[in-house]
C-alpha cells in the first residue's frame, strides 16, 4: 500500500516536471514565433490557460493542440494585453530611473508614489493572467478585476509573492531551471493558487445569491 503510494507519487511529479519542461518550451517558441513582442502576450495566455485545465484536475488534454488553439484564438486580445503590461513596466522603469523633478520635496514624493505604483503593477501580475483565463470580460476590465482580487483577499496575495520570492530565490541559486521552466513553473505556481482564490470567492458568492433569494 505504502510503496503503491510513494510509487504515484513519485509518478505525479514526474509528469509534472515534464509537463513544465514541455510548456516551457511551447512558450519559448510561440514567443520566438510572435517576434518576442507580438508573442508574449498570447504563448502567455495559452501557457496560463493549459494549467487551468491542470488546476482543474484535467491532466489528460492534448497540450500542444490546446496551445496552439488558444494562441490563435487569443492573439489579438492577448496581445493588446501583453503590450499595455510591457508599455506600462517601460513607463515604470524609466521614471523610476531617469525622472528628476526640481526640489528636494517634490522628487522624493514622486519617487515614494512611482514605488507605489511599481508595487500595485507587480502585485496586479500576478492576477492578470489567471483572471484572464478564468473570466471573460472587457480588455480594461482585467486590470481592474486583479487588482482588486489582490485588495480582496490579502493573506492569498501574500501567499502569491511568498511563493514568488521563493521561486526568485530558485532561480537565482539555480540559474539554469530559468531557461528550462522559469516562466512554466512561476505561471504553474501561480495558477494553482489563484485558481482556488478563484475557487473559494465563487464559492462564498453562490452562498450569498442563496441566502439573498
């Protein structure tokens, strides 16, 4: 009994592990395949969306053929998403780094208030993706809906970029496992436990509809 246990889980992460080599490498073409800027905003989705289904327990879908659906599906939307994500860290970037305002005063509460803004954008990604590939909405809405999902459930955030700087702290030890599964296993990570925030707020809303009917 014991050793059939161990015997499927040592079987489970193993498929895992391939499974995040095999995305990854998905992802690293289809991003190649977009000219990197047009294809980092749909491999990502299409990255996102195959852990969902992962989340979901179904381990069994045809991953390159789900890839490549929901790339060609999502391209356009996906790539709108991608390019507001990357205009907006480019705007972050170079006003925290080459913006200078005259006195003393008012440069150091644009910095305190660009630092802000850098920790919303960066607490914002982790939910952007799973929120897309969990609801459909309007473009903008994303944006609106992950930040508040962070605002709503804290200690899950928190959670998230734990598991983030553990991750960070991975890689940096580990500098190959960036190439190999950096951008797998950070979205796989994520997706799981986004997917059950995603999970416990339907869950408390179906509650509420029932006791308000």
């Amino acid at each position: 009994m014991f050793e059939n246990k161990l015997f499927n889980n040592f079987y489970r992460f193993g498929e895992t592990v391939l499974l995040l080599l095999y995305v990854n490498a998905l992802w690293i073409c289809f991003t190649l395949l977009g000219l990197i800027i047009f294809g980092f905003g749909p491999s990502t989705v299409a990255m996102y969306t195959i852990f969902r289904h992962w989340a979901k327990g179904r381990d069994d879908l045809p991953v390159l053929q789900t890839f490549w659906e929901t790339f060609k599906k999502e391209f356009i939307k996906a790539n709108a998403l991608g390019i507001i994500l990357l205009l907006i860290a480019y705007m972050l970037y170079v006003n925290l780094n080459f913006l200078e305002l005259k006195g003393e005063w008012l440069s150091a509460f644009s910095h305190y208030i660009l630092l802000l803004a850098t920790a919303i954008y960066a607490v914002m990604l982790i939910y952007i993706f799973p929120v897309y590939v969990q609801y459909e909405n309007k473009l903008l809405v994303y944006f609106k809906n992950a930040i508040l999902m962070a605002l709503y459930q804290p200690f899950r955030t928190l959670y998230a970029i734990a598991a983030c700087l553990t991750l960070y702290y991975l890689f940096f030890v580990l500098p190959v496992f960036i190439f190999l599964m950096g951008a797998s296993l950070t979205s796989f990570v994520l997706m799981w436990i986004t997917y059950r925030t995603f999970m416990r707020l339907e869950y408390k809303q179906a509650k509420l509809q029932e006791k308000q009917a």
